[in-house]
C-alpha cells in the first residue's frame, strides 16, 4: 500500500502549504481562546477562522448539525479531492476509514447532562443525537463525496493514526476496496480540556486540533490513475504495556520487529518523529528509539508547535516527517520511523518510505 495524495486541515491553517511552512521554520501555532464559560484557554493549537462553509463553497451546510468534527474531516476530505481526482474509480471501490479519540465526546455530554437535567430523560435537543455517533464524521464524509466502499472508523488513543492506515492496508490486501481515504480528526471543545485535564493535571501537553487524510492505493493504481507514489507503507506494529516502567522495552520490540519485516536495519533510519506524551512514558518512548536506533538521527516531534492532537498525532507526526524529508531529501527515499505512546498502555510504530 502507497500514500499518493494527501491533505490537511491544522492550526497552521488550511491546506498543506500552511502546515509545510509552519512546521519548516518550527513556527509555533499555539495561542489563547476564549472558552465556553466565558474564561479563556491559553496555549492551545486551535485552527484559525475555520469555517466548513468557505472550505467547501456551499452555503447550505448547517454547521449546528455538522459539529467542528465532522466539519473539520469534510473540510479535508474535500481539500483532498480538489487535488486528487478519484472519480475514475467506481464509487462501490472508493472507501473511507476516519479515527479520532475523542471526537464526538463533548455532544455525547451535552445529550447526557439534558438527558439527566430536564424534565424527562428524552428532552435533549434532537439535533445532537447523529453528531454524538463515533462514525457520524466518516459518515458524513461518505455520504456528501459518493464514498460507496467501505466505511469505518477507528479509535487506539494516541495510536489512532496508525491504526486507521494498518486498518486500510488490511482491506487493500484483501481486495475490499482500490482507493481509500485514511487518516483521523480531533477537535478542540471544552469538554475534552476538561477530560484531559483531569487525567494528566497540569503536566498536560497544550492541546490542538485538525484533521490529516491520506489517499491510499496500490502502486499500480496510482501509476494507471497517473499519480505518484509519495509515501510507502513498509511496516506497522503495535502492542501493550502494562505499566509505564515496561513501555519502552514493549516498544523497542516493536520497532525491532518493524525494521526486520521491512528488511531494513536501524541504520537505515532517516529520523524518528516521537509522539512525545506526558510523564514518564515520554522518556521511556526516547529510551525505546535510542535503544534500537543507535546510530542516532533526527529526533523530532511536532505537538509542542500544533498541540497535542490525540487521536490524529500520529498522521500529523507522519506529515511533519514528510515536511521535513522535503527538505532533505535521500536517494532512494527517507526512511521514517513514527512511534506512538498512549497514556492507556498502547504503543505503536510504522515505518515509511518517502519519495
């Protein structure tokens, strides 16, 4: 399976080139909002003067009924296919799979807080209900761009990016479908800052949101449809930790395991992006790199500049590789490797090949 296209919605902006600059010059994106309560949030990675209406040049969309989620992922989805015409592809083959790990969590509260408050437990705003589906996004997705294939959506923590691409490589494999969109979608709202908040304390990473899709095919399809291959998929692996102390050397299994299915050796590593998360896990995350990968390279990470993004993190870490591998491009493509650590236990690593 090969990347050919791909687009992205983050608090750079709209659209690659904003993201590509910012992450370049290492430009932060983070900044204060106001919040719901009438307080404001100070350092957060929030997409500036988002509006799904102007991306997409409809007026009649109902952004109280999309949600930002949905809004966010039809915004780049639609990016997505401006640039890559995929209509040559029957609609029956062309499928999407969207993760996100706490996307559509703030409308399954507020239906919940109405469904405890009110007069009866069936006075909540009927409009909320399809918004506070886990799929409702995908779905959206689907239903506005004619994505007639398969439709699912994934959520692994901080691992959801991953997940989603090692989910599409299983039905390319299988023959489920011949052009997928993957990729995941987080949004900012004040019930995640809370959540988060609660589990991680003031330790917390600044949080962020935006969307990462990715076009994936065969590389024969890609030839027959005239687009490049911008990005092999070589290995992904995952596992679980059970407790901190032990996700490095889980980790380190992993990525041992990646370089040895891929055919590769650590010294083909062009740079790892880390997922960098809070506490202990991110030492024993550099511990797992440093271990495998000993002739060191580029170590990067990219929430510090865009905020933590959860579920879509890893997408962005493999963008931000892509960004950087632009830059310094390798004869016969960069090697990337992109490790992901979920407070919850989860690990994960993929290695990719950028040309």
């Amino acid at each position: 399976m090969i990347i050919s296209g791909f687009s992205v919605i983050s608090s750079y902006g709209i659209g690659f080139s904003a993201f590509e600059s910012g992450i370049g010059d290492e430009r932060c994106a983070l900044s204060t909002i106001d919040s719901d309560d009438g307080g404001s949030v100070p350092g957060v990675g929030r997409v500036p003067e988002f509006d799904v209406r102007s991306v997409l040049g409809d007026d009649s969309v109902k952004i109280d009924r999309l949600g930002r989620p949905a809004a966010l992922a039809m915004g780049t989805v639609g990016l997505l296919l401006d640039e890559y015409d995929t209509e040559n592809t029957v609609a029956e083959r062309r499928g999407i799979v969207l993760g996100g790990a706490m996307m559509t969590a703030d409308r399954s509260m507020s239906i919940m807080r109405e469904s405890l408050t009110g007069a009866a437990p069936y006075h909540v705003d009927p409009k909320l209900l399809p918004g506070s589906a886990m799929n409702y996004p995908s779905s959206q997705c689907a239903i506005r761009y004619g994505l007639k294939g398969l439709n699912s959506t994934v959520t692994t923590g901080r691992l959801t990016g991953l997940s989603a691409l090692n989910y599409t490589r299983r039905m390319h494999a299988r023959g489920r479908a011949d052009v997928v969109l993957a990729g995941a979608v987080e949004d900012l709202n004040q019930q995640r800052c809370r959540l988060v908040g609660q589990a991680h304390g003031q330790r917390r990473s600044p949080l962020g949101e935006g969307a990462c899709v990715f076009l994936t095919e065969s590389e024969e399809s890609a030839r027959r449809h005239g687009r490049s291959n911008l990005v092999e998929v070589l290995s992904l692996e995952f596992g679980t930790a059970t407790s901190v102390e032990s996700v490095g050397e889980v980790l380190a299994h992993r990525i041992t395991r990646a370089l040895h299915r891929s055919g590769l050796v650590a010294e083909d590593v062009w740079a790892v992006a880390v997922s960098a998360p809070d506490g202990p896990a991110r030492i024993e995350e550099l511990n797992a790199v440093s271990t495998t990968i000993r002739d060191q390279p580029r170590v990067f990470a990219v929430d510090h500049l865009i905020g933590d993004t959860d579920g879509a993190s890893s997408c962005f870490q493999l963008l931000g590789g892509l960004v950087r591998a632009r830059r310094d491009p390798v004869p016969g493509g960069n090697i990337l490797l992109v490790t992901s650590v979920d407070p919850d236990g989860q690990v994960g690593c993929g290695l990719f090949r950028i040309h």
